[in-house]
C-alpha cells in the first residue's frame, strides 16, 4: 500500500476566531496501481486533502504512512515524498515559470539531484510521453493554449517520475475537446506505468468514466468510498449533499420507470448503450413471440 491516512484531521486558523475543521477523522488506504476519483461539493475538504498526501499541508492531528514509513516522523524528507507523489494544481499553469518548455519541465529533476543532462533527457521523455512536439520545445510555455500549459505542467510532475501522481481539476477552463485529450492522456499514462492515479473532479460523467473509484467528500469527512457503481447507486443521498449522479444514471432509472429492464447501475454510456441494446432486443423477442401464439 503507498499512503495511509489515520484519524487525520485539519484545522484553519486554529484557536480563533475564524476557525473551520477542514478534515475530521479521516481513514484512507490508497492502494498502489489505483486510478481514483475524488469528488465534493465546494468546501467539502478534497482539496485540502490531496495537499496532506505529499506533505503540502500538515495535519492537525492523525497519522499519515507513504510505503510503511510516518511522513511525520522526526527526520523523514518531505522533499523525497513529494518527489514520489506529485500535484498538478487546479490550474497548473500557474506553476510553469522558466523560459523554456524544456527547460520547465526539466526543473523538478535537478531539484532531485540530477546532472543538467539527465535532467533534460527525463524532461525530454516526460514531454513525448504527453505528445508535445518537439519544435515546441525550446518556446515560452506562456505561449501555449490552456490544454497545452496542461500537458507541461504535468509533464512537470511526470519528469520526476512520481509513484503517484495527484490531479486537482486537471481540465478546468478548457473545451470539451481539450478536456477529453488530457483525461485520455491521464487514463493511458495509469496504463502503461501503473503509477497510482489521484483526479479531483466536479464531472460525474469524466469521474465515471475512467477512475476504478471514488471516494466522496462532505463537511471534511468521507461521506462514501466504493466503485463508481456502488457510490452512484446513492444519487439520491449525493443530491441533499449538493452532488449528483452522471447523466446517464438518470436516464436509466427514467427508462426502467416506463416499463424497460435496464440497467440502473449504468454509469457511462457504453454501460448504459449496452444495457439499453440487451433490453430493447428482450422486448423484441417477446413481441414476436407473441405474435407466434
């Protein structure tokens, strides 16, 4: 397992008058190889959660394990985890700030140790691995459109060759198109690495989608933990929380209302085409077979 989280709980500006418990007692095994999904309605406490599992953030009380070993132990280097687990931010543009694309994203590996060279090849392999063409290399990366600035920041985190890799709202303020290539991107990377995917996403269809879980946030508990199926089959308890299920969800439990056996558990629209497909053609056959008689 790669990072345990005991009885963690976190709180603003304690002990004024402004304070706010962010966290409270929160109980997570993150698995390694996992792609999941992180969702919550604003203030929920997701993001100030992601920001515990690399050391952003300290918290209050608990306990937090990366790989068996307390980050909060006397001596542990909180630089090496965060070079194991990486976070691209909400809009991780604001993290790009050298002249060039190359030179950006070869950053963090110098910051690890690596000579200037080793730095540029994990930097120039990092930024293949996200389909940035090489011509743009040696350009501003704030001459980049949004999707673009994406892939850099998280050829960023990926040159680093983190064991996890965490996404706050990776596609916020891009077209569908954009978002779908980065979320494309994202799935084939926990493909072909098998790095431990964390997204933070307010999209039920894009959670449903790709992630294998989903873990759901309320007033800085964990309201539910499961597959997507699982955590979707309470839409109508994610609604008083202001969340919903995906579309889709909705859909089949209108058809299943007016008399067709559908799927209700149908999160995406493969699920639900398939289930939909199988029903219409019961209806079929029982139609001929009543003609037959």
């Amino acid at each position: 397992m790669s990072i345990v989280l005991e009885k963690i709980n976190f709180i603003y500006s304690e002990e004024t008058a402004y304070q706010i418990q962010a966290l409270k007692d929160v109980n997570l095994t993150i698995e390694d190889g996992q792609f999941i999904g992180i969702i919550g309605h604003t203030g929920s406490g997701k993001s100030t959660l992601i920001q515990h599992f690399n050391g952003l953030m300290k918290a209050t009380s608990g306990t937090i394990y990366f790989n068996g070993q307390n980050i909060y132990e006397e001596g542990y280097h909180l630089r090496d985890l965060r070079s194991k687990v990486g976070l691209v931010f909400q809009y991780p543009e604001h993290q790009l700030f050298e002249t060039t694309i190359l030179e950006d994203v070869a950053f963090g590996p110098k910051n690890q140790g690596l000579s200037k060279e080793e730095a540029l090849q994990r930097a120039t392999e990092a930024l293949k691995s996200v389909g940035m063409p090489e011509e743009l290399y040696n350009q501003s990366p704030f001459d980049l459109s949004g999707g673009q600035k994406r892939r850099v920041a998280i050829a960023g985190v990926l040159a680093m060759q983190p064991e996890v890799l965490i996404l706050d709202e990776p596609t916020a303020g891009l077209d569908p198109a954009g978002r779908d290539e980065i979320l494309d991107l994202v799935a084939r990377m926990h493909r072909e690495r098998g790095i431990t995917v964390i997204l933070v996403s307010h999209s039920m269809e894009d959670v449903a989608k790709y992630v294998q879980r989903i873990i759901v946030m309320n007033q800085g508990s964990v309201m539910y933990d499961g597959t997507p199926k699982d955590v979707f089959h309470h839409y109508k308890e994610l609604e008083t929380v202001g969340l919903a299920a995906p579309q889709v969800t909705y859909l089949m439990h209108e058809l299943k209302e007016r008399g067709l056996l559908v799927d209700t558990d149908a999160t995406t629209v493969a699920e639900a085409r398939a289930s939909l497909m199988e029903a219409l053609t019961g209806v079929h056959s029982a139609r001929k077979d009543f003609h037959v008689c």
